[in-house]
C-alpha cells in the first residue's frame, strides 16, 4: 500500500456506540529502535492490538544490481559484501562462486577450506548480533553486551584473516585474499573454547529466562505451509520444521565433507515456528558453525591461495545461479553474462527481502510489543531488503 | 527430475506454448515459455504430483536490448529439484500475469521487478514501487536509463 | 583591560580549535580561556561561565540511536563492552530526538531517506552536533560515481561537525571523532558573542 | 516523642528571641519546616545524584565494561555535566502540544516522587513530621505521580506518548492493590501505621529474645511478612517503571514511552522524579520489612528518659534572664549546646542518632543496588502479562498473607 | 469463553515457580559478571594492536612509482587522481590525493600496482572537520621550479638519445 492511499478507515457501524472509539495509523518509521535499520512500518492499530501492518522499504536501496552491471566482476565484488555487511563473508562467497562456475574457474582446496572457515566464523558472529538484538528489542541490555564481546573477537580474527573488521572483502574470484598462518589458527581455537563455554550461559540468562519465554512462545507463529508459500529461508524456515539447509542439500565449496547437523523448531517452548523456535535455532547454529570450523581447521590442507586469473576477466555467454547459505537465509546472484568483461545482468536474491514479506501476514490482531517480537525474530538486515 | 524429463512432460500438456529444448553450453538451463500460458503452467508446476514446485525462489527481469526476459526460479522441497522458466516480452509494453495467487511470495518480487524494469503484471494485488520513492520517474535497470541530474532539491554529480 | 581589545574581533573556533590543548584527559582545557584571560582580555566574570557550560555538553553529549547502514554495526561496537563510548560520558544513546545533543548519520543516506534525516536534524533542541560517519555520508562514497538513488554527501543539506572517513571506520576512529568534538566543543562560546561581550549584558551591540 | 523541629522551635528559639514571640506562631512554624524540608530536598539531589552516577556505573561493571569514569575523578561530575546540559538545551514544545497539560506534567511527577519525603523517618529522632497515618500517606499520594503521567502522554500529542500514559494506568491499576495488601500486613502484625512505631514495633521482643538483634525484623517475624516483603519489592518495581515493567517509557516499542517529547530540563524532571520515587520505594521497603534502624550494627544504648531537647531547653531556660545583649544570649545558645552534646548521654545519643541513619540508608542502598541489578537482566513484560501477574499472581497471594497475619495476630500476639 | 485445561492449576504453579527460579538464575549470571574482569580497552591510552594485513589508509613510495595508473583504473570508484611531470619510469609523480570521501578500503589499487609502491598501512584515524578536508596528498608537494628543473633534464635526456641514435643508424 504506497503512503497516498493509506486511508483512514471509519470504525464498522457496530462499534459506533456513545464511547466513539478509532483506529490510529502508527509510524513504526524509517527511525525507531527496533526496526533493524531504516525499515518503515506503517501500523493501523485499535488500542494496543494491530489490525493490519504495511512494511516500506526503500530507504537504504543503494543501487547494487546497476553498479554491477557497470563494473567488471573483480570490482564488483566489494560492493556485494555491503549488500548483507552483518554476513559479508557469505555475500562475497556467493558472488564468486557464480563467477567460477560461469567460467569454469578452479579453486584450490586450501582456498576452499579458508572460506568455509571464514564464512561460519562470519555466521557466529552474526548470529550474536541477531541473538543481542533480539534481547535488545524485547528490552534486555545486557545480552547485546555480552554478544558483542564474542564478536568482538570473532571480529579480531577475521580482521587478522582479511583486514578489516566489518566488511572482509577476503574471498576473491579463484580463491581468498590472505592465506592463514598459525598464530591466527591459534586464535581461532581459542574463540572455540570461549564460545562453548559462554553459549550455556547466554541460555541461562535469556534463552531459558520465563519473562523471554512468555514474551517469545507461540508468538508469530509461522505454519510449515505458510512459511515455504512466503518464500521463507534460513533459520526462519529450519523454525517452521523444514529440515532444508543449502550447505548440506546443495553443497558448495566442499560442505559435503564436514559432519553437522541442521537444527529445525520442534515447539519446545511453545508451538513449531514461533518466535522463541526462530531465536533457538540461530543459537544451535552456532554450535554447529563452531563444529565445523574446527573440522575445517584440522582438515586444511596446504597449497595456494588465489588460483591466476586473468586481470580483464571475460565470462562465456550463459546464465547461472548458484544459491548459498547465508545467515539469515538463501542467498545467490543469479549471473547473466554475455561474454564481454562486464556482467549483462546480476539478480541477487536476499533472503530478508523474501522473510519480510510475511510481515503483514502474521502481524494481524497482536500486541504492539508482539510486532517488535516478531520483526526482532525474523532477524532482517536492510542492506539486503532494499539492495 | 532434471530439467530436460520436466521440459518432455510440460511439452506434451500445453504443446506449442512451451518453445523447444536448447541445452546451453555453459551455466543453467531453462523452459521457454510464451507469456500467456505462464500462469496455467504454473498452477500445474506447483499442483502436479511428479513435479510438486511449491518454493518460488526468484524472479527477475534481465533487459537484453531488444526484449525483456523474465525468469523465475523454482524449487521443490519434496522432490528437491529445480527448474527454471523464462518468458519473453516486448521492449515497449511488458505485460505478464502476476503470479501472487500462485505463490505469495511472488507479491513482492514482482513489486520490485515493476519499479526496477517497468514489467507490468496484470491483476497483481497492489502493484506500486516498492524501493524507489513514489514519484521516481524512470526504470534505472534499463540499458537506456539516464541517471536524474536532481531529485527534491539534492544534486546528484 | 584597554576597550580596544574589545574591537578587534576574537579568534574563531577553529583557530582556537587548533590551541586547544590536545590531551582530551587534561580538565583544564576547558578552562584554558581562564588560563588565556590576561593575554585576551576577556571579562574575568564571563569565562568560567562560557567553561562550566562547554565542560558540561562535551562531557555529556548523548547520542541518538539512528543507524541506517554498515557503520551502525561499528557505532554499536563502540557503544559495546571492548570500546565502551560511555566512559567518555556519551553511552547513553537516546532514542528520541528530542533528548539527543549528537546525531551520528552511520550509513549511507539515500534521497528516500534525506528528507526524514533533515526532519530528524530539525526535531533535536539547539545545542546539537551532526557526525558525519563512514565515507557514504561525507561524499556519497563506494557509491558516489554510480549510485542514482544515494545523496553524495549529507553535507548537502545538514550543517556536518565532524567527518570519520572509513568504510566502515574502526571504533577508535569514532572515539578519536568525538574527542575532536569535544575539543570542539570546549572552543565554542555559548554565552559570549564574536567580540567577547556577553549576551546578557545591557550594553548596545556596536 | 514528638516532632524535633517542633521541640526545637518551642524550647530553643522561642526564648532565646523575645521578640520572635511577637510574630504569629505559624510564620516561625512555617520557617522552621521550610529549613527542615530544604534538607531533605537536597537529599532528594543527592538521591539522583547517587542514582543516575550508581545506575551507570553498575550497568557498566555488570555488562564487563567501565562506566564513566573520565568526567573527573572516576567520573563523579558526571550526573552534575548531565544537569548542567540539560539546563542549557532549547526548550522545545511541539506546536501541536496541549500547552497547558504539557507544562504542569513533569512538576505534578516530580511533586508525586517528592511528596513521600516528608514522613520518610532516616533515623529514630530525625524525621521531618512523625505523622500518625504516615504509611497511609504515603500510599495515598502515589496517584498524583500516576495523574503527572497522564499528562505527560496525552500533552505532546504524540501518539507514542500517549501509549506511553495509557500503559502506564493499565500498570497503575494493576499493582496498587497488591502494594496495598503488603502494607496491611504490616498494619496488622505492628498495629499501627506509623513509621516510628513499625520500626520500634520490630525492636520489640520476640521468641523470648529481649533485644533480637537482626530477628526481631518483620520479615523473621511471621512468613506472611516475608512473602509480603517480596511481593512489595516486586510492586515497587512496577510503581517505579523499572526493570521488568519498564512498559511505560519502553525504548524498543515506543520510542521513549511518555517523555518522547521532553527536551531539557523538563526531561530532566522526569529523570529525577524517577530515581527519587526508586529511594522511596526502597527506603518504605526497609522500614517496614527489614526493621529500619534495628540493622545489623547494634545500637549504644543511651539512659532511660535522657531527652536531648529537654535537657538543653532546661539548661537555656536556666541561663536566659541572666543573658540580656544579644551577643551573650548567642554565646549561652552554644555553650548550652555544647555542654549537652559532650555530656555523656549526648554523645552516646548522637551515635545511636548515626547509626540508626546508616542501618536505614545502608538497607535503601542495598535495595536501591538491586533494582539497578534487576534492570539490567531481565527483558521487559508484555502490558497483558504485567496485569496478570500482578492481578492474578500478587493479588492471591497478597490475600493469603493478610488472612495469615490476621490469625497470627489473634492466636499469638508478638 | 475457552475451557480451561483440565490441569490449569498445576500448569498456574509451575508457571509462577518457573519464574521464580529462572529469575534467580539470570540474576547468578549477572552478579558473577558484575564482579568478573571487564574486556573494555581504555582506547586513547592503550592504543590498540593493529594486524599488518589491516587495510586502513594508503601509504606511497614515490621514487618506485612507475606512474603506470593501473591503481587508478583498477579503483571503482575512481578516487585516486595522479598528476605528474613527464611520463614512464622516468616521470616524477606532483599530485597523487586519495579521495577518502569515495574510498572504500577494498585494497584492489594496492593489489593492482606492479611494483608495491602503493600500500594500506595500520593507520585508521582521519578525523576532519569539513569535507574538502577529507583529502589525503600522499606526494610530496614539489614547487614550480623543481618540476621545470626535472622537464628541462627530461628533454636534455631525449635529444641525447635522439642524437645517439642518429649516429647509430650510420655505423651498421
């Protein structure tokens, strides 16, 4: 619904009684602290409970799939880790393994393990953003601080890896930029050991705690159906009880070689698919993403880095889509290239984009404070939403 | 199924609509379709027991100059295969049937696809932009799109 | 102290920005007017007044929680426990306008959004400061030559204090950004007009 | 044991100044409490001084960070730079604001935060006015805080305040009742609802004890006092929005809840209303539950009958025909005093004065730490959940506990 | 109205219990931090390691500057603008400004160059007042006189080489 025809409607004749009673049109708007970035949401509520809810997007739409029509691939790569900067590692990850197989490039197995390393070690520290900002928005402080502490050196690591903190830039078409040494290793097991032994009391402190229960259990409940009809991927969907994770059903960059387990909602707090479902499996996830960084770890063996690709990089004529397991969902870069150095056209799809539709869907007749429960557990980041 | 078995069994239920087989030499492979029947082989595609599509997991429009595809993506959970089709309209007024009733999740894709490329889709439940502001003039993923010098007061060289 | 000290126009902020003593732990630099009076001839009984007010907004700006991009995940770092922004008295985000001295624009602003940060802007009471963080917001950055949708610098329509180049900046650049605006800030003259006089003084403005 | 500014008033001053006795009583009256309320003002400052610098703090060392520390010493100055910025912002009023409304709210909150302050007793002696229905007054006058909010909401206009004031009636309604229950508890085990005879009330023997040094508190005395102890706290929480019924003024759902529109120093009024009302919830908390001043450090034990005003008025009494300039009447003032205090029994009053206050102050504290504590741990209640706990939870049990305390006090009194 | 479950008391206790306890512990885990060791690096006076491969701002060696422009190129956003005085290894580089209003950090201009003279070094702070400011000069500033001086020794080289090969053609 565009903002223009966003009518006020009259309450229906049978509430017309002495106490005249309206409905209000609320602008959860492109600033609101619980709205994960500038995510606009039009709300008409009657008192506390929300009759209807129209999110906006747009307001950080950068241009992305124009810039890359208009820059060769190996310039375009940067700009696709600021699609998902809470998942940048996955983002480039994608991109270039839809360049390699369009043009038939090799990577090594050392260059393939590093990125398998760096893209969980990418998806644990996104997942402690989502699980602080989730506390955050139900109005526990303290669980974002202690969230931010283990990236913090999750961040130290990848920033050791790849040299920057935040948007890493460190896989490359053919393989990875930097190569590991022992001392990052070192450090990588080191963050292992933390992590396990931080995850019981992050669970001790909200995960288990009964005001976050109340708050989370059979909360914007999504039905298996409901879920796969809105285009739902991810741990949003691994909540609704469909056992589907790229990594294991379409592996890529060797992921069929490392043993984990994909985690789904099974309702143990409350109903399959509600929020607290959605916030449980982000939180087993990083368990498993510590197992297989430490499989990865042990099993890497020695080689180069970043097979030689020429500096004017022509792709054949053709079209691929290779889809990837970000943190928040499926995300790929659907590559039309038409044999000159720059890509005719480069679809990408962000998984928040698709988990974000269903907003209007389940946000009917619930509390204001269940909206931001629910906006919090489908965990969107907008730099994917508008692109 | 791979692409080729569900092509052979779309190719004897609607015949001519669906365009014959190409196997392209590098990356993915994908059903030619004429825009009118779209919307019936998609009922089918998702409906069929052998096929069972019920995961529409992208569409987008790609400008080749002289005509716009569209492409949509599909994917069966069951079955765990994929298809890809594509439908060719006219440079000058793309038109296709919206797709939201088949899939909800097309609601949205298709908003975008609109305020991206300018493809129209016919009885699509609220058809607007939805990235760009309301009175953004312009399609910018055309080939001949020009950038606005200047949009309510901003510069933007 | 001669009247014709009060002729000569005072030094601007930024000239006195650059005196400003660098080390931002030393108090006195708040009270460097005191330390200056002789040589400036400033009127004994308006400098303390002009430091105590300088003193206190630079040591309590409270920024508003308004991240639109990447840099807000780096603004959320330095607000969190390794870089702590609330040892310098400036943790405490406020999420209205209406309660915030600093607006901090982390991440790119594209012209949908433009006209709700100006709004922003206008919503926050006078003594307020913009930061502009991260290259998209000084000069359109990554997306400066290409992106049609993206405002090239938000300097086009807000007043900018402080710019932290970076893409995304470290959190030790913001922290270095808000100890330049606090040296700002203690440069600033709240009470006193450009020639020294003080606002509330009868005297006629020549 | 009457009031020690009214004592003050008629021994001391009233025949020191012959002329004073020529104006109407009720002007030196009037004086004589102005200067006792002005102390108690100023530890109402100081109680948001303490608050906002102890919040901060505490937050930080609870989330592994420092809090401030860089504005002066370990970052003391830094709630007076806060006062200082927010006196000097703009003050803004949003023009669609009802002016009226949006103006007189934050005094009438800061007059509710205040109010209770008159009866709250620090110590034994020192209290501003040992009024009689003290716990009735106090529970009486926390509607003006709920009024001053509801201004607050509907005033600015805006929709997130008003949410902001509705929520907080609906949270209003629904933990008054309960609050009031846990007091009649008391009311019933002590048999008044004075301040001073509650606390005297739990010095008294009990279990054969004569002096039961911390088991003579209410919360020892009956278990009815020791759910109602808890069930208090947990009501005082949501009378001050705090920690897990923060709904009014929740930052993630309604931007800032009912002081979206405040700028300044009307912010600034809100902020203080708030860490005042937290000291008054704790310091009624520790009186009435945890024995006011019979705490953990044991009191000296001064003569029976010793009254320091008695003795010092006798004493001024004694000198003051002889005093005629009003030099030496000043000097008689203070050797009189002096000779009271350095007596034996003064000193030894003074200590059991002082540390009566620290027992209170220290058991506030400690409470007041633990809201801090609570705040930041638990994530906040729904608005429905917060009325079910507090109507269906406290209210049953609160009933529970009075029917308990009723039969205890008809079977076995103390 | 709904049926209330058969065990709805039970289901009451447990829920009240449950929150009792639960409350409790979230509480052990906060008091164990409150005492803990905090992780919060007092930044301006303990300055932070920083690894070598950290790209933060550029750093140039002019004199192996082969003034070959493929960092400018390879750039995309174009903000690395080159003026220099005669071409090819022999050319002396006057104005090299990194705009950091477009940069992005992404490090490709320092892959790109052929020699490694161009590199981004640990230094991340760059704090500006203005805009304009925002502009880091990483060549030497060379006055008029010394940039004529290098041209006359440029054309002073050309016609020797010219005269050299000249004679060169006769000998063979």
């Amino acid at each position: 619904m565009s903002e223009a025809n966003v009518t006020e409607t009259a309450p229906p004749a049978s509430r017309r009684d002495s106490l005249r009673t309206e409905e209000m049109l609320l602008n959860m708007g492109p600033q609101h602290p619980s709205t994960h970035g500038v995510l606009r949401l039009v709300v008409r509520t009657d008192g506390e409970m929300v009759r209807e809810s129209w999110p906006q997007i747009g307001f950080l739409h950068r241009c992305f799939e124009k810039i890359a029509e208009s820059l060769p691939y190996a310039q375009a790569l940067p700009y696709a880790d600021r699609m998902d900067y809470l998942g940048s590692v996955n983002n480039g990850l994608a991109f270039c393994l839809g360049v390699e197989k369009l043009g038939a490039i090799e990577v090594s197995e050392r260059a393939a393990h590093l990125r398998v390393i760096a893209a969980e070690l990418n998806r644990i520290a996104s997942h402690l953003i989502a699980f602080g900002t989730y506390a955050l928005d139900l109005g526990a402080f303290t669980p974002f601080i202690y969230g931010f502490r283990e990236r913090e050196m999750a961040v130290s690591i990848l920033e050791k890896l790849s040299g920057g903190r935040l948007l890493y830039h460190y896989p490359r078409i053919g393989g990875v930029a930097n190569d590991l040494t022992p001392e990052i290793a070192s450090d990588i097991r080191a963050f292992l050991v933390q992590m396990r032994k931080v995850w019981p009391e992050y669970n001790a402190l909200l995960s288990d705690n009964q005001i976050f229960v109340k708050r989370t259990a059979n909360v914007g409940v999504v039905t298996r159906e409901q879920a796969i009809a809105w285009g739902f991927t991810g741990p949003c969907l691994r909540a609704s009880g469909v056992r589907f994770d790229l990594r294991k059903d379409q592996p890529y960059s060797l992921y069929e070689r490392f043993a984990f387990d994909v985690p789904i909602g099974e309702g143990t707090k409350g109903t399959t698919g509600d929020c607290w479902d959605r916030y449980w499996v982000r939180m087993v996830e990083i368990l498993e993403s510590c197992r297989i960084v430490e499989q990865a770890l042990d099993g890497i063996p020695e080689g180069p880095v970043l097979t030689k690709v020429p500096r004017v990089l022509k792709l054949p004529k053709g079209e691929v889509y290779v889809p990837c397991e970000n943190p928040r969902g499926e995300l790929g870069f659907y590559i039309v290239s038409d044999g000159d150095p720059k890509a005719l056209r480069i679809k990408s799809r962000g998984p928040s984009f698709c988990n974000l539709s269903i907003v209007n869907e389940i946000c009917r007749d619930v509390l204001l404070a269940d909206v931001v429960a629910i906006l919090g557990s489908i965990d969107i980041v907008l730099g994917e939403v508008d692109r | 199924m791979n692409p080729r078995e569900i092509h052979t069994l779309l190719k004897e239920r609607f015949g001519e609509a669906v365009r014959d087989w190409t196997e392209p030499e590098v990356g993915d492979s994908s059903l030619d379709l004429d825009s009118g029947s779209l919307h019936d082989v998609c009922v089918l595609l998702r409906d069929d027991s052998a096929l069972r599509f019920d995961f529409l997991r992208l569409v987008s429009a790609v400008d080749r100059t002289d005509r716009i595809e569209c492409v949509y993506h599909l994917w069966s959970y069951e079955l765990a295969h994929s298809a890809a089709l594509r439908v060719e309209l006219d440079r000058s007024d793309p038109r296709v049937a919206s797709l939201s009733d088949v899939w909800p999740t097309a609601e949205w894709h298709e908003r975008e696809a609109y305020d991206m490329m300018g493809v129209v889709f016919e009885n699509h439940p609220h058809l607007h932009r939805i990235l760009l502001p309301e009175d953004w003039e312009g399609y910018p993923l055309r080939k001949d799109y020009v950038a606005p010098r200047e949009y309510n007061g901003l510069t933007n060289e | 102290m001669g009247t014709e000290i009060l002729k000569t126009p005072a030094p601007t902020a930024e000239e006195l920005l650059g005196r400003a003593v660098q080390d931002p732990r030393d108090l006195t630099r708040y009270l460097y007017y005191l330390r200056n009076v002789r040589a400036e001839g400033l009127s004994v009984a308006v400098a303390p007044l002009d430091a105590a007010i300088n003193w206190s907004r630079a040591s309590s700006i409270w920024p508003l929680t308004f991240g639109i991009a990447c840099c807000a995940i780096e603004m959320m770092a330095t607000g969190a426990a390794k870089y702590d922004l609330d040892r310098f008295g400036a943790g405490a985000f406020r999420p209205t306008p209406r309660q915030a001295d600093l607006m901090i624009v982390a991440g790119t602003v594209t012209h949908k959004m433009a006209p709700r940060v100006r709004r922003l802007y206008d919503q926050m009471p006078e003594p307020k400061f913009v930061m502009a963080m991260g290259a998209c917001t000084i000069g359109g950055g990554p997306y400066s030559r290409l992106g049609y949708h993206v405002v090239k610098g938000i300097d086009r329509f807000l007043p900018v204090d402080v710019c932290v180049p970076g893409c995304p900046p470290r959190p030790e650049a913001l922290i270095d950004a808000l100890m330049y605006l606090q040296r700002k800030i203690a440069a600033d003259r709240p009470v006193t007009d450009r020639y020294l006089r003080p606002f509330f003084s009868k005297e006629k403005r020549r | 044991m009457d009031d020690i500014i009214l004592q003050f008033h008629t021994s001391a001053v009233a025949v020191l100044w012959p002329l004073l006795s020529k104006v109407p009583t009720w002007i030196t009256y009037a004086v004589a409490y102005s200067v006792g309320g002005c102390v108690v003002l100023g530890w109402i400052a100081l109680m948001a001084i303490v608050g906002t610098y102890g919040e901060r703090r505490i937050a930080g060392f609870i989330q592994v960070r420092y809090g401030p520390n860089r504005v002066g010493p370990q970052g003391i100055f830094q709630p007076l730079a806060d006062g200082i910025k927010l006196l000097c912002k703009e003050d803004t009023v949003p023009n669609v604001a009802n002016r009226a409304l949006f103006f007189v709210a934050p005094v009438l909150v800061l007059l509710g935060a205040m109010i209770p302050f008159a009866v709250l007793p620090f110590s034994e002696r020192i209290v501003l006015t040992n009024m009689e229905l003290a716990l009735y007054y106090v529970l009486a006058f926390q509607a003006i805080e709920v009024i001053g909010i509801l201004m607050a909401g509907w005033g600015p206009g805006s929709k997130w305040s008003l949410y902001g004031g509705m929520r907080l009636a609906a949270q209003m309604l629904s933990y008054e009742i309960p609050l009031g229950l846990c007091a009649l508890v008391i009311i019933l085990l002590s048999g008044s609802l004075n301040l001073g005879e509650i606390a005297r009330w739990q010095a008294g023997p009990f279990l054969g004890m004569e002096h039961p040094w911390i088991f003579g508190w209410a919360v020892f005395r009956s278990p009815a006092a020791l759910i109602a102890f808890f069930m208090f706290y947990v009501g005082g929480l949501a009378a001050t929005k705090r920690a897990p019924f923060d709904l009014p003024e929740a930052e993630s759902e309604l931007v800032a809840g009912y002081h979206t529109e405040y700028a300044g120093i009307r912010f600034a009024f809100f902020f203080m209303a708030e860490y005042a009302a937290m000291y008054v919830v704790c310091a009624m908390s520790a009186i009435l539950f945890l024995g006011g001043w019979h705490g953990p450090i044991p009191r000296p034990e001064t003569a029976e009958g010793f009254e320091f005003m008695k003795t010092w008025s006798d004493l001024i009494q004694a000198g003051a025909p002889g005093a005629a300039t009003f030099v030496d009447r000043c000097t008689l003032f203070v050797s009189s005093l002096w000779s009271v205090v350095s007596s034996n029994d003064g000193i030894r009053l003074i200590a059991r004065e002082a540390i009566g206050a620290a027992n209170v102050v220290g058991k506030s504290f400690f409470l007041y730490f633990v809201m801090i504590w609570a705040r930041w741990t638990f994530p906040r209640i729904r608005i429905d959940q917060v009325m079910h706990l507090c109507l269906k939870v406290l209210l049953p049990i609160g009933l529970g506990c009075v029917i308990w305390a009723a039969v205890q006090v008809v079977l076995f009194p103390h | 109205m709904t049926r209330r479950p058969k065990n709805a008391f039970r289901l009451y206790c447990t829920d009240v219990w449950a929150g009792i306890y639960t409350t409790c512990v979230g509480l052990g885990v906060t008091i164990r931090y409150l005492f803990g060791k905090n992780v919060t690096m007092l930044y301006p006076e303990v300055r932070p390691e920083i690894p070598p491969t950290h790209r933060g701002l550029h750093a140039l060696d002019e004199s192996k500057c082969i003034l070959c422009r493929l960092c400018a190129t390879n750039c995309p956003v174009g903000c690395i603008a080159i003026e220099s005085a005669g071409k090819g290894k022999t050319g002396m580089v006057t104005r090299y400004d990194v705009d950091y209003s477009q940069c992005l950090f992404c490090n490709l201009c320092a892959e790109a160059c052929p020699t490694k003279c161009l590199r981004l070094t640990e230094a991340y702070s760059m704090i500006r007042g203005r805009r304009e400011d925002c502009v880091l000069r990483l060549a030497r500033p060379k006055s008029q006189s010394e940039i004529d001086e290098h041209m006359v020794k440029l054309a002073r080289r050309e016609a020797e080489k010219k005269a050299a090969s000249k004679e060169a053609p006769e000998t063979p």
